[in-house]
C-alpha cells in the first residue's frame, strides 16, 4: 500500500478520534439537525473550519499559538463565558415553555445566530487548536513528507462526521417525537456546556493566577 494512503488512512482514523465526542459543538450540530435548522450551514461551517486549523497545524500554527503567552488564556476566557451562556439557554429551553413541540420541525435560530454560534462553539474553544493545531498537527508531522496526506485524511473525517451528525440526526425523530425527549436533550446539552464551560474557565485561571 502507498505510503501516501497509509498516512491519510492514519490521519482519518486519528482525526475520528478526536472528533467524534461529546462537546458543545457536537451538541449544537445534533440539535440543529434534528429541528433541521439551517443544517448545511452549521455544517459546512464546522467543517471548513475543522479542515482549515488541521492544515494550518500542519503548517506550523501550533507554534505560533505556544509563543504567545496571553492568547490561550485569553481564549479560555471568552470561550468559557460564551459556552456557559449557551448552556444557561439550554437550561431554560430544558426548565421551560421553550421545549420543542413534536412538530415544530422549522422551528430554530435565524441564519445570522446559527452562523455566529457556531462560529463561536468553533473558535472560541481552546480544544479544538490544542487537539486539531497542536496535536494533530505534531502528529502529522511524524509523517515527514506525507504529512498533507496525513492532513488530508483528517479533513475528510471532519468533513465526514459534521455531515453525517448533521443530516444523520433526522434519524433520530421517532426518539425526539415528545416534548419530554427534547428536555432530556437540553438537559444533557446543559450538562456539557456548564461542564466544559467550567474546564475553560479553571484553565484561565491555573494560567493567569497559579502559572502566572
């Protein structure tokens, strides 16, 4: 087999692995796609964003974001704030009048919302750059010449998976056919926010007060 589809090979199987797992951008595009609420969108955004900082990983991003000792932090805190407030309106959804009806399929966010949330559960989370700049990138770099390959292969498991979580959701309808499933969702939607909201936000303060 070419060494150049072997690193690809790699590359889709490693970028699988840290893709497909639960976290706020991957809980906003299962909600999305099951309200189908300007599917295409979302995911065409997440995946060229995805597909665009493993490149720029293999490119040598990772070490510009390391030489610059205010950015992570800087990041951590805005990402924090920005997912906890997401979760806070999952929590209201989940708490309130706002679940979803079994019908209101086009019910959602109007297009300039979708795009700037999913702009912001995109780059504002520190663990994106530190999983698809710094450690893929460093991964793809073993891969000496065939480290696009290695990229390439990543891309396409993003590409992949935005796609398939997307559009696959409308699967899931039979599941989300009472207005107590989307509570459920919401909640553990909430769960994850606050969750990694807090993670963000204690990382901060470990690089500003303890490191610093």
């Amino acid at each position: 087999m070419p060494a150049q589809l072997l690193a690809a090979l790699a590359g889709l199987g490693f970028g699988l692995s840290l893709i497909v797992a639960i976290g706020a951008q991957n809980a906003f595009v299962l909600r999305q796609g099951l309200i189908r609420n300007h599917v295409l969108v979302i995911v065409t955004i997440c995946a060229v964003a995805d597909v665009a900082l493993i490149f720029a990983g293999i490119a040598g991003l990772g070490a510009l974001i390391t030489s610059v000792d205010w950015l992570l932090p800087a990041i951590e805190l805005v990402g924090g704030i920005f997912v906890a407030t997401y979760g806070v309106f999952a929590a209201k959804r989940a708490l309130s009048s706002e679940t979803l009806a079994p019908t209101a399929e086009t019910a959602g966010l109007s297009t300039a919302v979708a795009v700037t949330t999913t702009l912001g559960l995109t780059l504002l989370n520190p663990h994106v750059y530190l999983d698809t700049v710094l450690l893929l990138g460093s991964v793809a770099s073993t891969y000496g010449v065939n480290r696009w390959w290695f990229g390439l292969g990543a891309g396409i498991g993003s590409i992949t998976w935005f796609f398939s979580l997307g559009f696959g959701a409308r699967m899931l309808k039979p599941v989300f056919a009472k207005p107590l499933a989307w509570s459920i969702l919401d909640i553990a939607i909430a769960v994850v926010m606050f969750a990694i909201a807090g993670s963000l936000l204690v990382g901060f303060v470990q690089h500003v007060f303890v490191a610093g």
